[in-house]
C-alpha cells in the first residue's frame, strides 16, 4: 500500500506539466486593434453619416480592422440574400451534412464579386464549401460600399447554411 502513495507522488509533478501545457492550447489571442478615428465635427444642416466598424473574429492573426462608412449592399438587404442563398443552394451529393459554412468575398467598386474562398477552418467538408463557393461566385447586382468617404473594394465574409 505505501508503494502506490510513493508512486503517485512521484508522477504527480509529471502530470501536472502534461496538463499546464495541454491548456496552453486553449488560451485565445487577442487580436491587435487600431483605435478608431476621431469623430468629425458635423454641421447641425448635414445630416451625420451612419457609419459600421467591420470586425473580424478573433482568429489569431493580425489583420487590420477598418471603418467603413458604407457596407456593399446586396438589391433588397441581408434578407433577400439570405432569401436568394435559401433559394438558390444545391445540396453536393454523398452523406447529408448540416452546418455552416463561412464564406468571404471581395465587393469590388462597380458591384461585382472577386475573390470568392471559404474562411479557413470555417468550411464543412469539400463538397459543401465548393458548392458555397459557387453560390456565392453567381451573385449579381451589389452596390459597391465606401472607405473613408471614397468608393472602394470591400472584403465581406456571409455565413452559407446548409440544413
């Protein structure tokens, strides 16, 4: 019997490391983010311009954060894409998944869509994300969105969900 508490003693100091550096995995990077810029002073006859902040999710890289005056917007807001997205989906053949994939594309100045890739690790299995892809890749008629006051492609990432 004292072997066994002699035995777990001695292991002890060993498995506490494994499990001090098995959860060092699971501590989330902050991601750097820039402090936005001032708010202008607006004369009281201009109507102030609604402004969005495109936030990127907290992925352990450094990407740059920018404020966007004007999103791109798709004929009819996010319910007529998300409508079109419904409408539109062919499920790949092969095992029936559910989920969602993230899909990110770049709104160019004119409205036309570039660019079009799954988010890394945001994808559910090859066939879904080409046939995400795809969708994605057919879509027409968006309005180009504004950086700083000026026209500019814009990088969106829209959540594609397959039931």
């Amino acid at each position: 019997m004292p072997w066994i508490i002699v035995l777990t003693l001695g292991l002890l100091p060993q498995w506490v490391h494994a499990q001090r550096s098995y959860n060092r995995w699971q501590i989330p990077t902050q991601v750097p983010t820039d402090n936005p810029p001032p708010k202008k002073s607006v004369a009281k006859d201009e109507p102030a311009e609604k402004s969005k902040t495109v936030v990127s999710p907290p992925t352990g890289t450094t990407e740059r954060l920018f404020h966007v005056q004007q999103m791109p917007q798709y004929p009819g807001g996010i319910e007529a894409l998300n409508h079109y997205i419904r409408k539109n989906l062919k499920r790949p053949k092969g095992k029936r998944l559910s989920g969602q994939v993230l899909v990110s594309f770049t709104v160019l100045q004119n409205g036309s869509i570039t660019g079009v890739h799954v988010k890394p690790g945001n994808g559910l299995d090859p066939r879904h994300d080409v046939a995400a892809v795809e969708l994605i890749s057919n879509l027409k008629g968006f309005e180009g969105g504004k950086l700083d006051g000026q026209p500019d492609d814009i990088e969106i990432a829209h959540p594609v969900v397959f039931r």
